[in-house]
C-alpha cells in the first residue's frame, strides 16, 4: 500500500465525514445520489483516495446538518 500523501488532521476530517453519514443514517449510495455522483466519489472520498475540497466539504455538511466546524474539530 502506498504511503498516504494526507495528515493525521486530514484523517480526522474523513473519520468525521464517514460518522457524519453513518449518524444520519445515509449509506453512500444515497449520498452520491443527491451529489449526482457515483458511489466511487464518495467511498474514494472517505477512503482517502480523493481529496474533498471546502466547497464539497459544505455540501455534505448541509445533508448530514452538520456545522462545518464538526469536522475540522
């Protein structure tokens, strides 16, 4: 496995977002759907295989009614 390229707070941040989800009760596949992205978006989001921006950070901060300071915390 190749050796991850994120911090230990960029780890703490996609921790976050996977509880976020599971919390509120969505599976990804439901997630992507309201992106209108594939399942892959976000399972390589939350695997840390694709980097999420702020911007992608606030949109899924406001399906799973989240402030955005839950997941930087």
């Amino acid at each position: 496995m190749a050796k991850s390229i994120y911090t230990n707070e960029y780890q703490k941040v996609l921790k976050k977002l996977k509880e976020a989800r599971t919390e509120s009760g969505f599976t990804q596949v439901e997630i992507s759907q309201k992106l209108k992205k594939p399942q892959s978006y976000i399972s390589k989001i939350e695997r840390g295989e694709r980097r999420i921006d702020v911007a992608e950070l606030s949109i899924l901060a406001k399906i799973y009614k989240k402030l955005l300071d839950y997941f930087v915390k």
